[in-house]
C-alpha cells in the first residue's frame, strides 16, 4: 500500500517537473513580441477602466466646441480670436482661477493689437501656461527637426510653456504620459510645476515612462464647459480651478486634425478622448502624485513563478475538491493582485501574462495524467536551390579610428565629439558626450565630399522621413535631434549610442567600439539558432511597422543593425525613403549582395534583404554564397539541422529573385518565423 502510494507520488512529481519546465517555455514565448506587447496592452486597458473613478473639481475643461464658434461668430478659415481669449483670461483672473493651460495654437501670427492685449492679460494673470511644439522647420541657416515656440509677445507674457504632444502605443492608444525630453517638458509637467506640484528634479526620474490613471470614463470625471459658456458663469465660479482650454471634441480648428484620441476606454466604448483631456488627465496624475509605474522586476518574476509552480504542485494532491479549491483561490488572487498594486502602490504589470500561464498550467497537467498520443515524426521536405541575385556595388564601408580630431566648424548643441567610431560613403560617426554627461552618437555627413548635392540631399530627407517615427518603435534607433547648417556645409544627428561590444552599456571612451550584428558575426561566426529567431523576430517586427508607415529602409544589412540594451535595432537609415509604386521610380541604390534582383524601392525588397542578414547570421556564410548550406548540416544531420532546414526553408522564400513568389509583407515572414520558434 504505501508502496502504491510512493510510486504515485513519483508519477505526480514528474508530471509537475514536466509541466512546470514546458510553463516556463510559455512564460518565455510570452514574454516576446508580438505576445508580449499585445497581452501588456490588453491587461493595462481592463486594469485602467476597473480603477475606480474619482471626480477631480480642482481642475475644469473649456472645450472650443461647434457652438463656441458659432455663437462667437468664429471663421473656420483663420485663428480664435484672440481678443476673445485676453477677455477669458481676465475674467479667469477677476474670478481667482489658480491657474489656465491653453492648448490653443499661438504660433500664427494675428492682428497686433490683438496679439498685444492678450499678452497683457496673460501676464496680468501670472500663471499661465501656453503650448510649444517640435516640427521640422526650414531657414536660412540651420534646418532640421526644431522646436517651434509661440509668437512673441504671447510667449513672453506666459509663465510657463511646454509641448503639446502624446505619446501613441504602436496600436494608436494613449497609455502613457508625453515622454519628458532633456531639453523641454510637456505641457502638463510645465503647468503642474507652475501651480506648485512636488515633481521629481533628478532627470533620471524625470525621464522615466509614467502611465496614465485616467480618473474615470471620458467626459465624465473632469468638468467641462463650452467656452462661450464660461462668460455667463457667476463670479467666483473658477475660484482655485486651473482651467485647461483646448478643441472640443470633433471639433477641427485650422490647419490642424481633428484633436481626439483613442484610449484604454476606446477598446470598449468606439470612442474617442479630446486632446486637451488627455493633457488635463497626466496633470492631473502630476498633482496627485499617482501615475502608474511599471511594478520592479523582482514583483513580476515572483508573481510568474507563483503561476508555474502552483499548477504543478495542485496537481499532485490526489483529492480533486482540494485540487480545484487550491487552484481558484490563487487564481483570484492574481486576478485581484494588479487592481490592488495599482489602488495601493501605483504599480501595474502585464498581469494577463501569469493568468494565460497559470490557466494552461492546469491544462497541461490534466493532459499529462492522461496517456501521451503516440509521437508523430515530422517531415521535412528537401531544400530548393534557387540560382543567387544578381549582386549590386557595395555603397559603404566602416574604418574605424582611434582619437582622431574633427572639424573645429563642425558644432553641435551641448554636445562634445569624443572619439570617431565609423565611417562611410555618406558620412562620421562620433561618440559625443551631452551637458549633463550622456552618451550620444552623432552622425556628421558633409557636403564637400559628395560629387554632387544629389546623395547629401538624399541622405538628409532619409532622415527627416525616420525620425518623426523613430521612438515609435523598439526595434528602431532613436533619432534625439536633426541640425543643418548651409553655411558651414553640414548636417548631423544625434542618436542613442550602440552597446560597447565587450561592455555592453557602460561607455569607456578610449576603447568603445559599437556593437552591431556585423561586429557580432565576426566575433562569433554565426549566432546560435535561438538567438538567430530572436533577433530576426525583433527586426521583422520593426520592418513590417515601417513599412506601414509607407516607408521603406533599402539598405538592411548587419552593419547597419546595431545593439542597444542587448536588444537589435535598424540603423543607418539615410537611404530611408517613400514606398515607390515600381522599383524603377527610386534610386538603385544599397549594398552589393543585399540588394533585391529588382532594385530597391518596395516593401518586398527590404525583405529580399533582412534575409540575405539573417542567413548570414543562420549559416555563418556570406550574404553572396546563398543558398549554400554549411558543409555540416548535410553530413552530420541531427535535430539542430532539422530545425536549420526549415529555417533555410523561408529564407529560400523570403530571397526568392521573383518578387510574386517572396513574402509579400513583412508580417508573413514575422509569421513563419514565429511558428519556426515555437518548435526550438
């Protein structure tokens, strides 16, 4: 009897090793794109519409709605009348209002005298925040991606100014506050700041992500009124309120969009969230102190842990009530856990990721109590070798130098060029140090080494054309600044610095060398075939959001992807441009064995290329040597081969020289891929 009991003991004990090693693959499988994204966004979504809702009377909404227009007799084609607004801020001020934030465009130009009057009442009132903006601009002398400040004497008048942005998931939703810059801040911190809010003063937490705690359903925790309405008010109606006044929603001002937003309630309800709410919102979570932080990530592996282990252990007791008792009750906790952390630490986290697990957890161990259906031996077809493309001249070069002096011309804001770290066709790379001691690279491409004005040029509307998009995506290199100067005959930009190769982010100036996927072949040959699907993950993700953006790269190759915080990222975008609607209508140009048979020009190409990079990184061969297959897999077949044949599978197609038989999008190709993981 007790020897019956042991040997169930053991069955049980081996069933929950099993499953609590294949809950950790999922946990794993989770924990990447596009698993992890969707499933964060999911759970932050249904956490952000059960807080509970809060109504917020210190601050009020005047909404430029339909019928503040036409009762102010406004025209649609030409700025609010700013003379109206001198007569709110004044009554604004007669009633005591703590504060006013206009999210109201000041940088056209309007009468004078109307520009005059509403800069005094402004700076009669004290405490008034206006809005900025950052946008390409054009002059005589420098161009680029600048900030773009409110006319004067509006801008003089006020007490504070900040920008007026959001900041959009790659699904179009607002989650987060407007990430704070090392040189401006957003809106809502300037007003928060003004009217005496306790806001960090360290840069390192001044920077970091804050997700919004929407305070309840959208027109319905913050008051509102029209803003022909808020003249009628009785005195002292907006005594101590800080008045926010923005573009009604669906209302279209000139020369702007429509200023509504999806957020985590649009999933729900179809509807959007005015602009200025939404600023009014991260204020609000600014005053309070109570924006939501990404829990550490201690919390979250313990919380994984918990849902692994828990169906493993459930599943040895032999009772089933108990079993099914055990497993409930810590399924409701982790249920109830995020909306705690949230209500009494400001924490939150992707808490859908150890239900998911934890749910198939007690799955997967029923199934394996159950006899195993016998294994099925898959099949793997032959690989099919296609005749290689024809190549193109290679169009870079990397030589990189040792302490090497630059153009003392050559200037760029708050920065200090350290060290030259590359070189190419089209331009310097520097290491830089910014005034408050972080690292930077600068890319400088000047004009008098170019034959002509055509590839300067080129390379310079590469980079406007990224860089709006560039912090869009984690598999992009941020662009942080764009300069130009004429006179001097230059452009720069100014990125995130790659990894060190050998320390990763810690930065030693006099040996720092960029680690990219070029420098990591060398170093290694080829990369194992789990970090090769990692990597190609990541990149096919990133190319398939450019892609969307109607944007193609054109010249994909490992140099041009680099490492930051261990994660791979499209680089080098000066040949980004427009998807053409034939090859024939962009520059052939790109990198000699990269390069699509067809030239560059379409979505379709860019893929031709990623894979040339990956069965580069696969096969350890070079790019022009496809499709050979290592000497290796042929001889010495094993399970590791197997799964480098299906690999080489959808490199075949992903590199197929006819562009009607490739991948046609970068998500089918992300796709193959994907399922090839699932079996690593």
């Amino acid at each position: 009897m007790l020897s019956g009991y042991l040997s169930r003991l053991n069955e049980a004990s081996r069933r929950g090793v099993t499953a609590a090693l294949l809950l950790l693959l999922l946990a794993v499988l989770l924990s990447v794109p596009p698993f992890e994204k969707w499933l964060s966004y999911f759970s932050f979504d249904l956490l952000a519409t059960l807080l509970p809702s809060q109504r917020i009377n210190s601050v009020i909404l005047l909404e430029m709605d339909e019928k503040s227009f036409l009762e102010n007799d406004q025209d649609y084609t030409k700025i609010w009348k700013r003379r109206l607004h001198a007569k709110l801020v004044s009554k604004l001020k007669a009633d005591g209002a703590r504060g006013i934030v206009f999210d109201v465009d000041f940088f056209d130009s309007g009468p004078a005298d109307e520009n005059e009057e509403l800069a005094q009442a402004i700076k009669a009132h004290g405490r008034v925040a206006i809005a900025m903006d950052y946008v390409l601009m054009a002059g005589t002398g420098i161009v680029g991606h600048q900030p773009r400040f409110p006319i004067e004497p509006i801008r003089q008048a006020a007490a504070s100014i900040g920008l007026v942005q959001v900041n959009k998931d790659i699904d179009g939703v607002i989650r987060r506050h407007f990430q704070e810059t090392e040189l401006f801040r957003s809106l809502p911190w300037a007003a928060a700041e003004m009217t005496g809010a306790k806001l960090p003063k360290d840069l390192a937490s001044r920077l970091k992500a804050r997700w919004l705690r929407f305070p309840g359903p959208p027109g319905s925790a913050l008051p509102r009124l029209s803003y022909v309405d808020a003249f009628s008010q009785t005195p002292g109606f907006f005594r101590d309120k800080v008045v926010f006044i923005g573009g009604g929603p669906k209302t279209k001002l000139p020369g702007q969009e429509v200023d509504t937003f999806r957020t985590p309630y649009s999933r729900w309800t179809g509807e959007d969230t005015a602009g200025v709410e939404i600023l009014a919102t991260t204020y609000v979570n600014l005053m309070q102190g109570n924006w939501l932080r990404f829990a550490p990530w201690l919390i979250r592996l313990s919380i994984l842990l918990v849902a692994v282990l828990v169906p493993c252990v459930s599943g040895a007791l032999q009772n089933r009530r108990i079993r099914l008792l055990v497993f409930a009750g810590v399924l409701l906790v982790l249920l109830a856990l995020p909306w705690v952390m949230a209500m009494a630490w400001c924490y939150w986290f992707s808490w859908l990721n150890p239900i998911v697990v934890m749910v198939s957890g007690y799955v997967l161990v029923r199934a394996l109590s159950r006899p195993a259906p016998p294994e099925v031996t898959p099949v793997v077809a032959s690989p099919v070798f296609n005749p290689a493309p024809v190549p193109s001249p290679a169009m870079s070069s990397i030589d990189a130098e040792g302490l090497t002096k630059i153009n003392t011309q050559v200037a760029v804001p708050d920065h200090e060029l350290v060290r030259l770290v590359g070189r190419g066709a089209y331009g310097e790379v520097w290491l830089a140090k910014n005034a408050i001691g972080s690292w930077h690279a600068v890319k400088i491409a000047f004009k008098d080494r170019f034959r002509d004005l055509v590839p300067y040029d080129r390379e310079f509307r590469g980079i406007q054309k990224f860089m709006p998009i560039s912090r869009s995506h984690p598999g992009f290199v941020h662009v942080l600044h764009v300069g130009r100067n004429d006179a001097q005959g230059y452009f720069y930009c100014i990125m995130e610095a790659a990894d060190d190769e050998k320390l990763g982010r810690e930065v030693q100036p006099d040996t720092y060398a960029p680690r990219s996927l070029a420098s990591e072949l060398k170093a290694v040959g080829r990369l194992p075939l789990k970090e090769c699907i990692r990597v190609s993950l990541r990149l096919t993700e990133a190319l398939g959001f450019l892609h969307d953006k109607n944007l193609i790269h054109r010249d994909i190759k490992p140099g041009n992807i680099i490492y930051v915080d261990n994660a791979p990222k499209l680089a080098d975008i000066g040949l980004v441009t427009e998807i053409a609607e034939g090859a024939h209508k962009v520059s052939y140009l790109g990198t000699r064995g990269y390069m699509a048979p067809e030239g560059p020009g379409t979505p379709s190409a860019d893929i031709f290329s990623l894979g040339k990079v990956i069965y580069e990184a696969s096969m350890g061969l070079d790019c022009e040597k496809f499709p050979e297959l290592p000497s290796t897999l042929v001889e010495r077949p094993d399970e590791h081969s197997v799964h480098l044949i299906r690999l080489n599978q959808i490199l075949l197609k992903a590199c197929e020289p006819n562009p009607a038989e490739r991948y046609q999008t970068a998500a089918e190709l992300h796709e193959h891929l994907l399922a090839l993981s699932k079996l690593l």
